[in-house]
C-alpha cells in the first residue's frame, strides 16, 4: 500500500527540519588544513527553495576522537539545508558526510553525518554567521570514497556562502572508489610500506629514481623527502589533482640534467591533523604528533632509503605543503642536522603559532628555505598571507637572506591546492638543490 504523496511530502519535511543544525564561530573558518580551494559549486548551484529556522543538536559517536561541535556565535545566524542527491549505486548503509575546512577536513566525522530522506537523498542543516565562506566536499566516510565528477574525474572543492537562508539541491555525480581515476605515473616510480613504531600504522612509501640512476652506478643523488605522498606523482591516488612531482623531474632532466632522488611519505588520512602538527591545537583538539612523523622518518625511513639507494645522505631536503608546510619548516629547525634544505608551500602556521617561537629561538636552522603562497587561498586568504609574513620575518631576524639562502614566492591569484604547488615545485627543487 502506497503512502499518500501529501503524507509522504509531510513526512520529509518533518525528517528535513529534525535534522541537527550544525554551525561555527566566524573564528573557526580558518583556511590552510588541507588542500582547498576556493572554487564555485561544482555538481550544480542551486536557489533557496524552502526557508527552515529548525535547530537541533547532533551527537558525535566519535567522541574520543572528535571535539564537540561549538554553538554558532554571530549577530546574525543564517541556516541552511543541503539535500543531496548520490548515485544510485550507493550503498545503502553507508553513511555520507560532508568535510570541509570548518571541521579539519575529517572524511567521518559523525557531527557531519548527512540523514537519509524517504525518496533515497539526503540532507544536513548547517548553521554559520552570516557571509561565512565554506570549502568542501562529500564523502562515504574517507578519501578513498571521496565524491568524483560525472566522468570519475577529479573535481574542485565546493564552494559555499551564507548569504541566505533556505534548502539548496546538490548532487554526487560518483564515488572515488567505484570510478578510480587513470593512473598517471610518469618514469621510474616505485612503492612500498613500512610500519612506523612511532604512529603505530602501516605507512605506504614512494619512490621517485631519476631517468639516469641505472646508466651510472657510481653516481650517488640528493633526496627530497616529500609529504602527503598519495597527491605527488599519480592522479587516481591524489586528493584533489597530482602535483606532477614526476613529470616535472623527468621534464628537468630531459631539459638540464637535473636529477634527484624523491621520496614520498602518506599521510595518515583523516589522521594528517594529527600526525602533521608538532603542538595540540586547543580550539580543534587535534595535533601532537608531528614528533613521530619526523621520529620515524629521520630514525626508520632515511636509515632505509640510504641503504637501498646510491643517496648523498647529507644532501637531503624535506618539502610539504599546508600542514605539511608547517612540517616542512618544524623538521628543518628540529633537525638541521638532517633536513639542510625546507621546501613549504602555502603552509598552515596558524594551526600550531607556536612554530614561530620555536623557529626564533633555535639553535640552528637549515641551509636554504624556499617559501611559497598564493593570494587567494581558501576562505580567509589575508590570514595565510599574513602568517607566512610573519615567518619570513623571523627568518630574515636570524639571519637569512633573501635572494641568498630565502627565496620567497608569492602568486597573485595564487589558489591553495597541488596545481599550485606543482606548478612551483621545479622551480624550488631546482633552488633548493642548485
């Protein structure tokens, strides 16, 4: 027996307005955890077509791991409700989640968990102060089933305002791990794991050989550790596009007979808060670990990777990009010892503002810094423009110079994400080791 259209609409609605209402002070949309953009709605921009004032609160079932959600604070709240479409290959107990950089990018986090509607969609309340500006993305609970565009392709973060009140119709065109994209490998780019004592997971590693590392056995490379290893070298493994690290190394050698040894490094998923910030962020509650990323990388990694390969251990650099950034520029001045040469893009000091006290008062530092940022990153591009200001004045205090041993890059128009970074890398690799 059919339920009446009148009763079943009635009954949505009732589901759409129970929904829990979710929101954040102005302070908390921050840009630079991930790797964003400040884009337009892909997958469609809609109209309000229902206002709703509804607001309830969602319980997290990740608790230990998930900071309660704080209540909005603005003198004037606008709600809205995203109802999404999604394939109809979805399975049906999945959960579907909205992340972006008003929750750390967490792929399943549970405050964010959209509640499935009578005719299959779904949909989530959120509520933020008027004009905040959020960057996102849905997903089944991880980047591994993040959303993809209709033809399986990568796709921009979305791009939201909050101007109006009302319900706004989105669609998911597909799911990552149902259409995993082309492989786009370029030359001599192998894998493997290696478990890391130090965070207690099972890290996958990448290798980038140069085209002349067989022809010569005698000749021994720098190397280049470079974080968020799943976004360097291949398309179908990247968050939001491949930084072309290969294509860009091949290119350089073909060109100049430039040749270094790469090494990528994984992060930890929805860990990467976690495992790529030395200090604990009070607000998110996330963080600390960047100790035993670097612990594992300068005691099981390296160790490894000068044994395996013909490197010049003393000639090593280490590059990231936005937290990895802020890594990039903690482990040069943990280790200068190590790591003589700090590739960081687009960083994120605003995580962990304790990287300038740190960076002032250490003993020593590394050989060359390379510094990037772009002018239109994220929701709040002033914030990251102002914090990398703040760093190069604090090198340029102790002593570096730019031109000599600081070279510091700006993009105007520059966006926060890998094309970005990719388009930068040959030249900073090329800087750094020269």
């Amino acid at each position: 027996m059919q339920m009446p259209k009148v009763l079943a609409w009635f009954v949505m609605l009732i589901l759409v307005m129970s929904l829990g209402c979710i929101g954040s002070s102005s302070e908390d949309t921050k840009t630079g955890i991930g790797s964003t953009s400040p884009t337009s709605f892909s997958a469609g921009t809609t109209t309000p077509t229902t206002t709703t004032s509804s607001q309830a609160t969602t319980t997290s079932e990740r608790e230990e791991t998930t900071a309660p959600w704080q209540t909005p604070v603005g003198s004037k709240n606008i709600t809205v409700t995203f109802v999404v479409s999604v394939p109809s290959y979805t399975p049906e107990d999945d959960g579907v989640y909205i992340a972006g950089d008003f929750n750390g990018w967490n792929p399943g986090d549970e405050r964010f968990r959209l509640k499935r509607l009578p005719d299959g969609r779904l949909a989530i309340n959120l509520t933020f102060p008027y004009g905040t500006v959020i960057n996102f993305k849905f997903t089944r609970g991880s980047w591994e089933t993040v959303e993809k565009g209709p033809s399986g392709e990568e796709i921009p973060n979305r791009h939201f305002i909050f101007l109006n009140p009302g319900t706004y119709e989105l669609k998911v065109h597909n799911w990552r791990d149902y259409v995993e994209g082309t492989h786009t490998i370029t030359g001599n780019v192998k894998t493997f794991k290696m478990f890391s004592p130090q965070l207690n997971r099972t890290v996958r590693v990448w290798v980038y050989l140069p085209p002349d590392y067989g022809k010569n056995e005698k000749k021994r490379y720098p190397v280049l550790y470079m974080l968020d290893g799943q976004n360097l070298f291949d398309n179908a493994t990247s968050f939001a596009g491949e930084w072309g690290v290969d294509e860009t190394l091949e290119g350089l050698y073909n060109n100049t007979g430039f040749s270094i040894i790469v090494v990528g490094i994984d992060n930890g998923g929805e860990r990467r808060i976690d495992e790529y910030a030395p200090w604990v962020n009070a607000e998110y509650g996330r963080g600390g670990l960047g100790n035993a990323t670097l612990d594992f990388i300068v005691e099981n990694l390296k160790p490894y990777i000068d044994a395996l390969y013909r490197t010049e251990p003393e000639e090593t650099g280490i590059m990231g990009s936005s937290l990895g950034g802020l890594m990039a520029i903690y482990a040069g001045f943990r280790h200068p010892d190590v790591f003589k040469y700090v590739g960081a893009m687009s960083s994120a000091f605003w995580f962990n503002p304790e990287i300038y006290d740190f960076v002032r008062n250490a003993s020593g530092g590394p050989e060359k810094i390379y510094i990037y940022w772009g002018t239109s990153e994220g929701s709040n591009p002033e914030k990251i423009i102002e914090d990398n200001l703040q760093m190069v004045e604090i090198l340029k205090e102790k002593g570096y110079i730019e031109g000599e041993n600081l070279k510091v890059v700006v993009e105007e128009g520059g966006e926060h994400n890998e094309y970005y970074w990719g388009k930068h890398f040959g030249e900073a690799v090329t800087w750094l080791f020269g």
